[in-house]
C-alpha cells in the first residue's frame, strides 16, 4: 500500500490483512453449530476453523484441520486460509484462541481476515 506521500504502510498495520474469498465470521465456540446451520439453510458452503468442533456440528460444515497449539495455529493460519479458498467455502467461521500472548495476535489477524479490504483486489 503506498500513501499519498509516498511511502508504503507497514506489514500488518492496514485494517485489512489477508483475506480470503470466503467471509470470515469470528464467533464464540458455543454460537459455532447455531451459526452453521443459519448459514447451510440459506445454502451457503460453511468451513470452520477451531481446534475442537462442537460435537453437534452439521456434517455439512467443512473442518479445517485447524491445531490446538497456538503456536502452531500462528505458523499455520494463513495457510488455513488459503485452505478455506482451496475447498471455495462461502463463509469460514472461525473460533479465535483466548487473546492472551500470542493467541491475542491470531485473534487480531482473524479479525483483520474478517475486515474486507478497502481497496478491490488486495
């Protein structure tokens, strides 16, 4: 991104960072199977990205192999997302890890993912 002045923004400091073409939709772990089947009823290709899925989850929801370890998690999340665009999931829903130490950077790249870019293309 390059300003009116010329100079380029930082990595990681627009509001919008990688976004995949699928909606990204940040919910608590116990509004996942609630969300899910609103979203397949309207015919909607639903994925989730959670360490552990709710036992009641729809089969239909598409699981991404989403690791327990927040270390992990962090390597690994944009690959999770470049997933979601893999299987052309309409709508991720993504349960983002307590936001202490690093799980407050996943959280704050997954709300970012769910923020559309401001600018077509990017």
């Amino acid at each position: 991104l390059v300003r009116t002045d010329g100079t380029r923004a930082a990595p990681g400091t627009r509001p919008s960072h990688y976004t995949p073409a699928a909606t990204v939709v940040v919910v608590a772990r116990d509004e996942v199977t609630g969300r899910a089947a609103e979203l397949l009823a309207r015919g909607a290709r639903v994925g989730l990205l959670a360490p552990t899925p709710p036992p009641d989850l729809p089969s239909a929801v598409q699981v991404l192999d989403t690791p327990a370890d927040v270390d992990e998690l962090a390597r690994g999340l944009y690959g999770l997302l470049r997933d979601a665009d893999a299987r052309q999931l309409d709508v991720l829903l993504a349960v983002a890890p307590p936001s202490e130490g690093l799980g407050a950077a996943v959280a704050d790249r997954l709300a970012r993912a769910a923020t559309p870019s401001a600018v077509e293309g990017q």
